[in-house]
C-alpha cells in the first residue's frame, strides 16, 4: 500500500502531540511517586525513632530498671526491620541493633547532630542510608538514632525511569500507527470529493459538490469550490460570447476585402478603377481595425480590468481633436459635423478611454442617423460633473442594447463600460426627432 504524506504528517502531528502529553504525565507522575515514596521514607524513620524514645522511657518505669536495661530490653522487645538503631546517653552509646554497616554509618556520622536532624550517607558501591536522630531531655538524657538502607528508594527510581522510558516511546509509536489508520478514516470526505471533482468535465460545469447543514471546514472548501466553478462556467460563456462577437464584427468588412480583392483580380482595369478598389479595400481595412480595437476594450472591460483614471481631461480639447479625426469619416457620409455646446473646463479621467467613447459615439451616429443630417458634439461640466453628448436626428433609439447583436450594440457597451469606470453612466434621450447620447461622469472622478 502506497504511503501517504498527508495521512503521515496527520500521525506525526497527532503523535507529537500525545508523546507531549504523555511524557508530562510521566514526568509529573515520576516527581509525585518519587517526592510520596521519599517523604514516606522519612516518615518512618521518624515513627520508629520516636517510638524507640518512648519505648526505652516506659522500660525505664519499671521497678528497679536502669537506663542500660531498659534501652536493652526496649530494643529487644522492637520489631525485627530493616532499620539500625543506637541508643545512647550523654556517657556514651548504651545499647545498639541492626547491621553492622548502617550501625558504622551510626557511629561515624551521628556527632554534632541535632534532635530531629535527617541527613543521608554513602554506603559505597551505589548504596546509601538515610539517618534520623531524636532525642529526650528527660532524665538521664537519652539520644535514639535510627538508620536504613535507601535501597528500596533506589529501586523505586529505577522502576519509575524505565517506566518512563519504555512507556513514551511505546505510546507515541502507537499513537503515531494509529494517527496513521484514523488518518484514512477522518480523510474519507476528501477522497470522496476528490472523485466527485474527477467527474466534472470541461464542457459540463454544471455539476457541483454537496455542501452538508450546518458545514464544516470541507463543507466550506466545497462552497468555495462551487463558486469557483460558477466563475469557470460565466467565463467560459464569456469567451464563447467573445469569439461569435469577434466573428460577427469581423464577417463583414472580410467579405468586403475579400469581394473587392476578387473584382480587382477578374480582369485588367484602368488605373483609376484599381485606385477606387484600394480606397473601398481602406476603408474595409479601417473598420476591420476599429472593431478589433473595440473587442480588446471589450476584452479588458469582461476581464474587470481597471484603468488609470489619473488625467486631467480638457473637454473642449477633446471635444475638437475627436471632431478633427471623424471629418473625413463625416464628409464621406455626407452628415455635417457640428460643435453644438463646447466649454473650457477640465475633469479627472482616462484621456484615452474617453476619446474611445466619444468616437465611438460619432461612428454611431454616422452610422445611423438619417440622410444628411447633422452629427453635434457638445462637451461641457459644472460644478460637479462633466459631460460628452453627441446627437443626430434619425429613427427613434431610446434605450441601449442588452446584447450586442450588431455593431451599434458593441459599440454602446464599450461607451457604457467606459462610463462605469469613470463613475458615471451612459443615457441616452429622444427629442425633436433625435436621438442624443450622453456620457456624464463626476468632475473629480469615481469616489
């Protein structure tokens, strides 16, 4: 079976986590036995010396008892352990039980101590005891020390550090097979949404993955992933859109070079006939480009770009330049081209786009305003907002288009894309027989 990296590094942070976890229980719980076992120890050494003290005293109260006698018969008497002890008098020691090396460690440490003093020595070879001294001040004074070997101590520690030492490294590489195995069961849903993206096909973007109530984290990757097929599929009936448009828009003026082409190539013509068949192939030429041109602001307006709206745009400037370049597009279709309303004034915009818009807006109405009518161009603000309109008398058009079918619609998206980006809209108005375009937008540009 194939490892896998994401199921391992699951059961490696969930192993990580429980060897933490578990090597601070054990670390706590070693402290806690050790620190119990330890004052346990000492307890008893304290129980037993006090209890020799009280011992040898009631001894003492016997008849005719001696202070020798009755260490002697007290400690005779106490029950056979694992402790040394040493009684003793301020004349010396008196009477003495255990083995000979807790009762040396007795003999050569016990001077100099105070009553209830607890201290440990070395036996050699790994080995300690642990000693303990109480005293009574009664008369005769008397001096009990109690000694034992720290052994079981010792082994207590052992048994705890190999606990711990077996017990850290078992539960984390149970922990971290486990992780491994529970890993496959918590990553099943996203196997299951793996397959399910699988079946989704490019030209069906239909299809979507189920988002459970109330969601969880994957829930939420398969609502992300949901929209972000909602995107591909309006994309994609984007660029569909675009390229039937950019085949429409380009139809026409191909068949016109290529009509005008074929006539100039049929027979042998005069000079002057060649020079009208250029001028017609031109012009073709002209439109063709005109609309390219369209489509890649079109383009760029679909793809939600933004442009720079940075320049500061004179608008009877621009009114003038953009009567200057229709002229000739104007002389050609025998419509005057007239300055209606054209003011000094400035606002803040994209020179360009807005030259776009307001050619786009005069090859409008060439294009479709009645015989010989007049093309006017105003271009004026106030206070608060700059204005370009172009109008013409010709059959009544009062709404702009929804789709772009035809060249008046591609056109008019183009102006209306380049209003929005100023801020502004795209209207148009009917009256006195004509039709009259506007583009207003705020002086000081989009907020």
């Amino acid at each position: 079976m194939r490892i896998s990296r994401l199921r391992l590094q699951l059961a490696a942070w969930f192993a990580a986590a429980v060897f933490a976890v578990v090597l601070v229980a054990d670390l706590g719980l070693y402290g806690y036995l050790r620190r119990n076992a330890d004052a346990r120890f000492t307890a008893q050494l304290r129980a037993a010396a006090a209890g020799v003290v009280i011992a040898v005293r009631r001894e003492q109260q016997e008849p005719g008892a001696t202070l020798v006698s009755a260490a002697t018969n007290a400690l005779n008497e106490w029950p056979l352990g694992p402790e040394a002890i040493s009684v003793s008098s301020a004349d010396g020691q008196i009477h003495a039980r255990g083995s000979r090396t807790l009762l040396a460690a007795i003999a050569q440490t016990a001077g100099g101590r105070r009553a209830g003093e607890v201290w440990t020595v070395s036996l050699g070879d790994d080995e300690g005891a642990r000693l303990i001294l109480a005293s009574d001040v009664g008369s005769p004074a008397l001096s009990v020390v109690v000694a034992r070997s720290t052994g079981s101590l010792d082994e207590l520690e052992d048994v705890l550090t190999g606990w711990l030492l077996v017990s850290v490294p078992g539960v984390s590489l149970f922990a971290l097979v486990a992780g491994y195995l529970l890993a496959r069961r918590t990553l099943r849903p996203v196997h299951t949404m793996t397959q399910a993206i699988s079946q989704i096909a490019p030209d069906n973007l239909t299809h979507r993955l189920p988002v459970r109530d109330p969601p969880d984290e994957l829930d939420h990757l398969a609502a992300q992933f949901n929209d972000l097929l909602i995107r591909l599929a309006e994309a994609r009936d984007r660029n569909r859109a675009f390229l039937v448009q950019a085949a429409h828009q380009l139809k026409t003026p191909l068949t016109i070079v290529r009509g005008e082409s074929e006539l100039g190539l049929e027979r042998d013509r005069e000079a002057g006939t060649y020079r009208e068949i250029l001028e017609r192939v031109r012009r073709a030429a002209d439109q063709m480009a005109h609309r390219v041109d369209g489509l890649f602001l079109l383009a760029q307006a679909e793809a939600g770009e933004r442009p720079s709206l940075t320049d500061d745009v004179e608008l009877d400037g621009l009114a003038l330049e953009c009567a200057d370049l229709m002229r000739g597009r104007a002389q050609r279709s025998r419509h005057p081209l007239e300055l209606e309303r054209v003011e000094p004034g400035s606002a803040r915009g994209n020179y360009h786009l807005l030259r776009e818009a307001l050619l786009e807006l005069l090859e409008n109405a060439l294009k479709y305003a009645s015989p010989e009518a007049a093309v006017r161009i105003s271009a004026y603000g106030d206070a608060a907002r700059a204005r370009l309109a172009v109008s013409s008398a010709g059959p009544a058009f009062d709404a702009i288009p929804s789709e772009r079918s035809d060249g008046r619609g591609l056109g008019l998206s183009i102006v209306r894309w380049i209003a929005e980006q100023h801020g502004g809209v795209l209207t148009c108005d009917r009256a006195h027989d004509a039709n009259t375009f506007s583009i207003t937008w705020p002086i000081a540009g989009p907020g």
